[in-house]
C-alpha cells in the first residue's frame, strides 16, 4: 500500500480516493515520525511515497510495533526512531485490523 503524503498549514496529510479519505491528518507522534524521516532521507516534502505493509517490505526504513488500542486508534513504537506514534481508526480502511507490526518504506 502506498500513500503520498504533503504539508497543508503545517501539518502532514494524504489523500485516498479510493478509501474516502481528503486531507486525513498525521498526528501525534507519526507526524514527527514523517518529519524526521523526510530530513534524514532528504526527501522533497512536496513529492514522496510511504510504501507500509504488515508483511515484510525489503529495505524497509522502519518497523511500527502495536503497542496499544486508545480512542479509537491504535498506538505504535519505533524503537528505529525512538519514537511512538497514534494511528487513528483510518488505519482500518487499509487493515480488517490493527497489525502487530507495520512495515515502512519511503520513497522519492
């Protein structure tokens, strides 16, 4: 799965027509996750690609590890980044449900 993500007033974002989904924020924590790894990997913030699977993705450039269902959503660790992230109910327009870990790759 691949969602393309762009800042709009700051904040970290995507579209996905085929989910319904216009402006579907990145937040608490993940948003942070996406900076980071867009500074790391020089990424162009205007053009790139999150590429994540529950299965194996080779190259990956992190693993998000469930932790814990809050609100709704689903909270994961990236011991890669040292960081912890909230993925809100979206999440299950791409999985039936939450997955024990989720796979990350970006791309330019």
């Amino acid at each position: 799965m691949v969602v393309h993500p762009y800042l709009d007033q700051g904040s970290w974002v995507f579209d996905d027509a085929d989910k319904g989904l216009v402006k579907e924020p990145f937040v608490l924590g993940i948003d942070s996750m996406i900076s980071f790894a867009v500074a790391e990997l020089s990424l162009n913030p205007d053009g790139f690609s999150i590429y994540f699977s529950s299965s194996y993705i080779p190259n990956h450039h992190f693993v998000l590890t469930w932790d814990r269902f809050d609100g709704g959503g689903n909270w994961y660790k990236c011991d890669e980044l040292g960081y912890e992230g909230w993925l809100c109910p979206a999440l299950y327009k791409y999985f039936e449900e939450a997955p024990k870990e989720i796979y990350v790759l970006f791309g330019g």
